[in-house]
C-alpha cells in the first residue's frame, strides 16, 4: 500500500487550494444614483442575493450606488450601448427614448396610492412596459415613490413666492415645462451634483419625495420643506433587453423572479421609511410649510397639458379615469 507522507499530503492540499473558484458564466452590472441606506439600494443587494443563489453561481451581479457609473441620464446610455451597465432605476427620464414615457412626470396626474396601482397593474401599466421594450429596455419591477415636494431655503407660502425661484429639476422636459408654468427657473441636473450646489447658492431649491431628502441630506442645506406633493410617480428596474435577450431561459426567468423579489422588498422598507420621514427631517430642522395645492396644480398643469402630443394626451386621459375618491 502506498503511502503519503505529511509533505506529499501539504502539497495536494496546496495545489487543491490553488485551483480557482469556478467563475460566473454571466455578469450583471446594476447602477443607480441613491446612498447605500436607501430602500433602492437594499433592494439591489436582495436583487444580488436572490439571483446568485437562485442561479447557483451562474450570475454574478455588481451593484454600483451613488452614482458611481454616472447619472441616471450615463447608466441609461451605458445600458443601451451594452457599455458597462445592464440594470438601472428609471422613470420620467425615459422620454429621451420616447417621449410618452414623460407621462411618468406628468404633475398632479397620480393623486393617491390606489390610483397608482392601478396604474400599474392594469392595461396602462402594459402599456409603459411596451414603450420601455420598444426602446430596448427590460421591465424588471418597479419601485413606487412618496409624493414629490419642493425644499427651499427661501419660505414659500404661495405660487407668487416661485417666481424667479432657482430650482433643481430631474433632466426631463415635462418638469421643467412644469416648474416654468410656476415662474420658478428649473436648472435640470443630476442629483449627484445637488447638494453641492445648494451649499454653494448656485440653486436655492429642489424637488424630490421624502425619501431623497432625507437620504441625500439635503436638511443640511435647505431649511424649508413645502407640501406641494406635486409629482408621485414610480421608477422601473429596467435592464437592457439586449443583456436579457442574452441569457438562457432559465436564467431569464431567475432574473425577473430576481426583480420582483426586489420590488416587494424595497416596497415593505418604503412603507416603514414613509412613516418616519416627517419626524426625522423636523429633528434635524426643517419647517414644513402647507400650501395651496390647487393654486399649485392649476399653474403646473395648464402649463404642460397644451404642451402634450395627441398619444400623449390620450394616456393622460386612461390615467386621469383612474382617479379614486379619497
């Protein structure tokens, strides 16, 4: 019988250890543009673990926060281009690629959860999903946001306070068409570049749900938190349908399953998150100021509805029908 000495036996297991891990047969990139205590962050960490395990190490996912691969606007392109991102979180910014997406930033449209999902859930929401194909775009789940609100360092207690206002907006058309029916001079721009600018007075406001304000910090740089609610609206997981198209069947379905494993979760955290928003941003400061919605609404909404192409107009019509009584 032959037999192995401790050396010869240290050597095997060496060489045992040497071998590489076998590598993912797929890589998948997400990027998007929130802090990593956001709930769109820990969803993409529940998307990473999902797909890796249901995959068996088939697919490796990288998950890129803070706008590390860019803005919304450079992950969309990269996606596109096949250069480096596949997955991202977007909305209203999709109108780049057709312009009836806008219809996802369309103001005062959306006026309760309710609505929302049935949006979403219904022959509309089939709809959106098929625009987002048409533009090579794989709907994956999608994250629903709180109410928009504007937050100021100037106090605005009525639309005559928005004139000349220096606002950050999303770069899309349909909220700048918006904010100029205010009087206010949107400055699109990425929201990595927000609280800077708000710390050095090259804008004095901006607009995004509690969420944002609250991750972003932006309680360091504004004092004022104004209830316009003017926008609620969702975000797609959206991957290239390229990327997609690329994966075997198995691996495409572990992959959608992988997305709304991801909507459900971010959705449980959001709900909670809703709830503390208020007390948190009060704690660190910031007044909350009640205003006229509908003076708010009229002003935004007659500013963009003239501006609307007939496809649109007719979504906005489907949408409006919606509406639930609160």
């Amino acid at each position: 019988m032959k037999k192995f000495t401790a050396a010869i036996i240290t050597a095997a297991v060496a060489a045992a250890l040497a071998v590489p891990a076998m590598a993912a047969d797929y890589t998948i990139t997400l990027g998007h543009i929130q802090s990593e205590d956001d709930s769109w962050h820990q969803a993409a960490l529940a998307f990473e673990e999902y797909v890796e395990e249901k995959s068996e190490g088939a697919i490796e996912v990288e998950v890129y926060p803070n706008s590390q691969l860019g803005s919304e606007i450079d992950m969309l392109t990269s996606i596109l281009q096949q250069s480096g991102c596949d997955i991202t979180y977007t909305g209203e910014s999709m109108q780049t690629y057709q312009p009836d997406l806008g219809m996802l930033g369309m103001p005062y449209l959306i006026q309760s959860d309710e609505q929302m999902e049935a949006v979403l859930e219904g022959e509309i929401g089939d709809q959106f999903e098929q625009l987002m194909e048409d533009c090579g775009m794989k709907v994956l789940g999608y994250f629903t946001r709180g109410p928009r609100y504007i937050t100021s360092n100037k106090k605005i207690e009525s639309l005559a306070d928005m004139k000349n206002l220096l606002i950050r907006t999303p770069q899309s058309p349909m909220t700048v068409a918006a904010f100029e029916a205010t009087g206010a001079k949107p400055t699109p721009m990425a929201l990595n570049e927000v609280f800077t600018s708000l710390q050095q007075g090259t804008i004095e406001a901006q607009e995004n749900p509690m969420a944002f304000i609250e991750s972003q910090s932006f309680y360091e740089v504004q004092k004022y938190l104004i209830k316009t609610a003017h926008l609620r609206s969702w975000v797609y997981i959206a991957m290239g349908k390229a990327q997609f198209d690329a994966l075997p069947e198995d691996l495409q379905q572990v992959v959608l399953d992988g997305g709304k494993h991801a909507q459900e979760v971010e959705h449980e955290l959001f709900l909670e998150n809703e709830e503390k928003f208020t007390e948190l941003l009060q704690e660190q400061g910031m007044e909350f100021v009640d205003v006229d919605v509908d003076e708010f609404a009229e002003a935004m909404v007659g500013g963009v509805l003239p501006t609307l192409t007939e496809s649109q107009k007719a979504i906005y019509d489907e949408i409006a029908a919606l509406k639930t009584e609160e």
